[in-house]
C-alpha cells in the first residue's frame, strides 16, 4: 500500500487512546492479591517492629560499613600495637554528607516528601517524636485559582464550636501539599486516599478531604496503632523490650562521649593550649594534648575507657577525635558565646567599636573588634571581643569597609554606634580620611575618643625627648639593662647583688616599660654599681671593661644621674597610677576627665617644689655611696669681646650648676608633660561640655532650672542626626527635675543608672546615662586580646585558619559567658547538623 493511502490518528485520538491503556492498567494493580492472603496492618506493623529492634545493632554497624568503607579502608587494622591514625576520620567528617546533600537534618527528617526512602529505625524515630510543624508557615503559595494551604486546616472545629488540633496534618513546604502523617507511615499496600500517598493539593475541597479522612477505618486503625506504638516506646515497652533497651543505652553511651569531648575541647580552648601533635595516633608519641587528655582520662573514666576500648580493638569507626570534629566543636562553643553577646547588644541597643591593630605570626594584620555596651540586666559596663577582623587595605578607608561590612553581618545597626574607641594612629583617628572620620559621616552620634592609655605613652615620649639630657637619660637606663642581658655570666653577677627587682629593657610601645626600667635602678643603685664594678674586676673584655667603668663611675657615679632617676620615677609613677586606673573595663568618661585633670594640677604643684624634695632624696643615696654631691659645670668659654658689644649677662656667667640642670632639665621635662597632657587630652573638654552636667549628682544638685533645661536641650542636639534624636531635652530636664534632690551625695553616672532601673519611669535619663556609659575612654580590651593572639597564633602554629583563630580567641576571652552555656544545648547542635548522628545520638 502507497504511504499515501496509509491512515494516521490525530494527536487527540492518540492521546485518548493512551489514556484508555492507562485506566485499563491502573484496573488491573492488585488483581493477583484476591488469591493470597493479607495480613491486618497491626500485625504487619509490629512483626517488622520488631524484627527491626530485635536486629538494630546489626543494622548500624552494617549501615556504618556500608557508607565508610570507601573512606575508611586505609585506616582500619593498625590498633592496639601501632595505634589508630585519627587525622584521617572514619566517621561522617570525611564523607562530606553526601547522603544528606548537605542539607540540615530537621527539615528533611520531617518533611513528607522524603517519607516513603525512610529504613525501619527512621519510622521509629519519627514515631517516638510525631509530626513537626513549622509555625511561621501561616499560609502556602496561591495556585493557578488563587487558592492556598491555611494554617486553619490544622484545626477542627466541632459542631458545639470547640476546636481540636488535627495532629496527624502536616503540610510539607516543598510539595506545597498535606499529608496524615500516620497513615503515610504505616500504610501497608495500596491504601485509599491521597493524603497517604502523594498527598492533596486541592485547597478548593480540602475540608471535605479532611473530614472523609478523619473518619475513615484505615485512619483511626492507623491513629490507633500510632499511639499505642508511640506511647510503649516512651516507656520502654515495645515488643522487643531488650533491643530498645540496648538502642537507648548506645546511645546514652555516645552522648556521654561527645560530652566529655566537649569538655576537653573546651579546657584546651580557654588555657590557649595547643590542639594536635606532629602524630595522630592514640597511645603513641607526639600525638598532641588532646589525644593526650583523652588517654589520661582512660585511667578514670569508664566512659572514655570503653569508648577508646572499642577503637582500639576496631569495633567502631566513628571515634570523633579528629581534628574536624575538634574545630566544628570550637565553632559551635565560640557560635554559642557570641550569640549571646549580640543578644546583650541588641537589649542594650546603644554599642560603641573598638578597634585596634597588630601583625600576627604569619605576617597577616589583624584588626581586633570590641563592642562596649551597658549590659541593661545587671546595669553593668561590658567590652566583649567580637573577633579578630584579616585586612589587608590598612588605610582608614580599608578598615572602615571591614568595619561596616562586619557590623552588617552580625546584624548590629551602626546608626546606633554612640561611640569610638582607637589608637592614635593617623588612620584610625585622621581628621580627614581616618576611621573616626568615615565612621562620624553616617552616623554623626558615634563619639571619637582617642585611647587615654596611649595618649599618656605618647606624653611619654614627648617628655623624654624635651631636652637632650632626658634623651640621654633613657639611653643610659637601656645600656645598663643591656650590658648585663648580653651575658649569661655578666647576669649571674647581677643576680647575685640584687634581691629584688629586676631590670627591664625599654620599649616604645609597652606603656609601663619606662616605670619598669626606672623602679629597677632606683632602688637598687649602689648594688647595681657594685655589680658593675664586679664585671669591670672579672671581665676580660676590654671593650665591656670600659662600658661597665663609665656607666659606674660617670652615670650610676655622677650626682645629677641620682637626682634625674628620682625626679623620673616620680613623674612615671603618677602617670603610670592613672594609666593602670583607665585600663579598667568599666572606666567611665567623667573619672577619666577627673583623673587626667588631677594629674595635671599634679606636674603644677611639682613644679614649684619637686626640684628641692628630689634633691634632698639624691643628697641620701650620695652620702651612702660615697658619691660628690656637686653637679657638672661646663667651662666657660672666654671670647674676644668687639668694641661695639656690651657687656654680658651676669647672671647666666654666675649661673651654678644646680640652677643650671633644674632650668635645662627639670623645668623642660615638667612643662612638656603639661602641654602634652593639655593638648592630647582637649577632646575630653568637649565631653566635658556636653555630659558634664550628668557625671556626679552633685553637679546634678547644684543646677538650677534654667541652666538644667539648657545643658538638657544641648544634649539633645548632640545626641541628633537629622530627623531621629535620642532624648528629648524638655522631658530630659523635667525627669532630672525630679530626681535632683532624691538623689544622694557623691553617686556616679553607674549609681545613678542603677537608680533609674529601679524607677522605670525616667526613659529619657535612663537613655541619657546609657550612652554616656557607652563612651569608650581606652583601647585596654583590644590589647588584652593581642595577648592572646600572641598565644593562640605562634610561629609553630602560623597556618592556623581565620575560623578558628576567632573560636579559641573567643573561648580564651570571653569565660565568664563560657560558664553558663548549657553544654546539653551544644550537643543538640551538634547532632542536628547530620543525619547519621541523629541515629547515633537521638535520645527522644
């Protein structure tokens, strides 16, 4: 036959035709069951129950093999003799989650669309625990008749108008669809329905779906079964009574492991101790701390006893002693301590940054991130370390961008930023381009405040370069610490004539050092000039012969070093004393402005008689050590005098020696620790303009109404930017008003806001007194944390990660918070992010 007389169905005949095939097909599913015998749902159900229990230890040592063999082959035989390589994990960190597709195990687990690939002890598990509901789901997506899932259908209303929950529903996200939750699980066979199959989608008759559900027999069979199931396993009454008994007793055994992992990570954390060794076998040497604290715990500890016993004679892969678990361990303890500082934060609302900056071994800047805040439940003042931030762009533009952008992460608001604290380097508090200045362009609120730690060190180094005798001074203090610190034998010496302290080298960054030095020599002089006089006796190098003769007979032997080394040890312990009381973490801007105004008048007064009271204290120690008591006097220089010249000064030719050094010497170094204090400290004046009124209640006592409303309403525009203000200076000056004269005598801005809390009823003050709380006055915290990272990143450990270089930091510093974590919480966190550990560990 031609094709051209061949015959073709439209596509609408082959389409119905294939229809008809497939409704005949679909007739014809079951057809062979009414020749066999089918047993009841409840018998079928609680047979395999039961074969599951009575065979579940089987079933995870052989799940366990199945999954690890390919990860695990090389590892497993070198045990009790060689010891088992625990760098290369047997257990679920080296399969990378491929069964999980690295998605968290809580969604999946509960999500219907999964149901139907679960195993026997997975059913179990979802039995025990029943249906998950996500309650933030209100409603699903509309489909194409504008319809969607309600959370109303979870509820059904009686005909006497009472409500009772349908437990059984459950609405999985992903399919956009409902399910009956027992019936999806236990149905046996082909079952009616759609809600134990593929599930309704059909929100125009979902009501009516529900209610034929609900009454139906294979429904209340299945929600029977369901509870009686669910209800024997909470009391340890399923039909294997032994097999669930022993599940449970697992994996009790495994949480009581990980706890005391937990706890070693933990103390090897928070004492910046070392994790691993250049070995990673248990019972071998060099295999690090941690291993080590696990087998010191085997002598004790029956519980790590048995769990290393089952390593050891290669019962189990899953051993968790690896240097993956240790780290994922570290991240969840710092995960845990942050969180709860950023929820203090937020409470607090108003925070102020601290920053500072230092290189670390591996050469890398690392930029240290404070937040202060006034911790609104104890009324306390708080510097939490938040991580050290890796810039590599250290211009103030650079450490701005990874300012903001790490703030944004952390979800803090930098409009509420009310304060900075940083060094004195040009970036960070540059007028033009720094920090402070980028940071004060959106957010004209966040207070710069220069580190007053560092401003004193500066003064420093302003005073010990004021004239040349100061800078030789200091010279000579570094030469007597270094003549003695080049020899081991020369050291001997020394020790041997001193009983106390000990010398110290200078440093220009350390901000005691030069107190340090100076308290070291001059209390201990004359045995410090017997040791020297030793070394010159025994040394037999002429080039230290001659060092050690002239700093003990020129310097340690010369009257003006006596009388230089008193007056510097009086001036470095005033402003090393106001030093150490603004390091505190809870020092508060008006006691900083207090401090510095004291130390001020204090360089006055010994102005005018700190000369003659060092010099009786030098007269002592001369006549002790036998030493002239006469200062230097230079030559003088006679010159031919021209016809046209007068004649000259008497009073600078007959100018003694002692007159001489307290003009050229005393007077420059006193007056340059003034200037310099005048001049570093100025921002503080500006402070002292805009919150003074607020530092004492006794400055608060003394204003009347009119000067009360002004300094309010001047605080109220400092505390403004644009239309969004802090407080508001007419209802500021109305609640102080009232609490001017209940307040007592001599209470601090902290007294005060404690007086608020009690009084809820002064929300303005409350916030006035918070954020002037807030202002930082030192960079002390960030410091303390390079110390730390001295510790924890050393030139044997230089390749640690940024993650974990922040996990320990933040264990290491933040303690206090450390302790009242609720080490059960982290475990729970631990176990959810895998499936495999939800079998292993899962209690309930």
């Amino acid at each position: 036959m031609s094709s051209r007389n061949r015959k073709y169905d439209s596509g609408a005949e082959k389409r119905k035709k294939r229809k008809r095939l497939e409704a005949v097909a679909q007739s014809q599913k079951g057809a062979l069951d009414k020749f066999f015998l089918r047993e009841t749902p409840n018998a079928n159900i609680e047979d395999d129950i039961s074969d599951d229990m009575a065979e579940v230890d089987a079933n995870i040592a052989e799940s366990d093999d199945a999954v690890e063999e390919n990860v695990d082959g090389d590892i497993g035989h070198d045990l009790a003799d060689e010891g088992r390589d625990l760098a290369s994990e047997g257990n679920e960190e080296n399969i990378a989650d491929d069964a999980d597709d690295n998605v968290s195990f809580r969604p999946d687990m509960f999500d219907p669309r999964t149901w139907d690939g679960l195993d026997p002890k997975m059913i179990d598990i979802l039995l025990q625990k029943g249906p998950k509901r996500d309650l933030s789901i209100e409603h699903g997506p509309r489909d194409n008749l504008s319809r969607r899932f309600l959370a109303s259908s979870y509820t059904k209303v009686l005909s006497n108008g009472e409500k009772c929950d349908r437990e059984w529903l459950v609405y999985s996200k992903e399919l956009d669809k409902v399910f009956c939750f027992c019936c999806k699980l236990l149905r046996k066979g082909l079952v009616r329905g759609q809600l134990a199959n593929d599930g309704v989608n059909d929100w125009n008759h979902l009501a009516n779906r529900l209610k034929e559900h609900e009454v139906s027999r294979e429904h209340v069979t299945n929600m029977s079964t369901w509870y009686e199931l669910r209800l024997r396993m909470q009391k340890n009454q399923t039909i294997d009574k032994v097999a669930q008994r022993e599940l449970e007793k697992e994996r009790e055994h495994w949480r009581r492991v990980l706890l005391r992992i937990l706890l070693i990570v933990k103390f090897l954390a928070e004492h910046n101790i070392a994790f691993r060794g250049s070995n990673s076998k248990l019972y071998q040497d060099s295999n690090g701390n941690f291993l080590g604290l696990v087998e010191m715990l085997v002598e004790f500890d029956p519980v790590i006893k048995e769990h290393v016993d089952r390593i050891t004679n290669d019962k189990i892969r899953d051993h968790y002693l690896g240097p993956s678990i240790q780290n994922e361990l570290i991240n969840l303890l710092a995960v845990a301590i942050k969180s709860s500082i950023i929820a203090k934060i937020k409470e607090a609302k108003y925070f102020s940054v601290i920053l500072d900056c230092t290189p670390d071994a591996s050469h890398q800047e690392q930029m240290s991130l404070i937040i202060r805040y006034v911790d609104v439940t104890t009324c306390s003042i708080e510097e939490s370390f938040l991580g050290f931030l890796d810039v590599n762009d250290t211009s103030g533009q650079g450490l701005f961008d990874v300012l903001v952008e790490e703030l944004n992460s952390l979800d803090l608001d930098v409009a509420n930023v009310r304060g900075q604290g940083y060094d004195n380097g040009s970036n960070m508090k540059g007028k033009h381009q720094g920090v402070q200045k980028k940071l004060l362009d959106i957010n004209p609120r966040a207070f710069y405040s220069a580190c007053g730690c560092h401003s004193l060190n500066l003064t420093l180094c302003d005073m010990a370069k004021s004239c040349r005798k100061a800078t030789e001074f200091f010279g000579v203090i570094q030469r007597i610490y270094t003549t003695f610190a080049n020899s081991t034998k020369r050291w001997k010496i020394l020790k041997d004539n001193l009983s106390g302290l000990t010398l110290k080298s200078l440093s220009s960054t350390r901000w005691e050092s030069r107190v340090d030095s100076v308290k070291a020599i001059r209390f201990q002089i004359p045995e410090i000039r017997e040791a020297l006089l030793q070394v010159a006796e025994t040394d037999n190098d002429p080039l230290t012969v001659s060092e050690v003769n002239s700093l003990s007979e020129n310097e340690l032997g010369g009257f003006e070093f006596l009388v230089a080394i008193i007056i510097w040890y009086e001036i470095l312990s005033s402003i090393n004393v106001v030093s150490k009381q603004l390091q505190s973490k809870d020092m508060v801007i008006d006691i900083a402005i207090e401090s510095v105004q004291g130390l001020i008048s204090l360089f006055k007064k010994y102005r005018e008689n700190g000369f003659s009271k060092a010099l009786e204290a030098a007269k002592q120690i001369a006549l002790e050590m036998d030493i002239p008591i006469e200062f230097r006097t230079k030559r003088k220089i006679k010159r031919k005098r021209q016809f046209d010249e007068g004649t000259s000064d008497a009073s600078i030719d007959s100018q003694s020696g002692e007159e001489s050094f307290r003009i050229n010497y005393f007077i420059p170094v006193v007056d340059q620790a003034i200037a310099s204090l005048i001049r570093r400290f100025e921002q503080y004046q500006g402070y002292e303009k805009t919150f003074g009124f607020l530092f004492t209640s006794d400055r608060l006592r003394l204003l009347d109404d009119d000067s009360l409303l002004a300094a309010c309403e001047n605080l109220e525009v400092a505390l403004k930017s644009g239309e969004h203000k802090d407080i508001d200076g007419k209802e500021l000056s109305d609640e102080l008003g009232l609490i001017q004269q209940i307040l007592k005598k001599s209470m601090g801005p902290l007294d005060i806001l404690q007086f608020l809390k009690e009084r809820p009823f002064y929300p303005n003050a409350t916030v006035a007194y918070r954020i002037l709380l807030t202002i930082p006055v030192t960079v002390a915290s960030a410091e303390r944390s390079f110390s730390k990272l001295k510790l924890l990143k050393s030139y044997l450990r230089s390749t640690m990660t940024q993650e974990r270089l922040n996990g320990l930091a933040t264990i290491a510093l933040e303690k206090d918070i450390l302790e009242k974590i609720n080490y059960e919480d982290i475990i729970e966190d631990f176990i959810s992010r895998n499936t495999r550990r939800m079998m292993l560990f899962s209690t309930s």
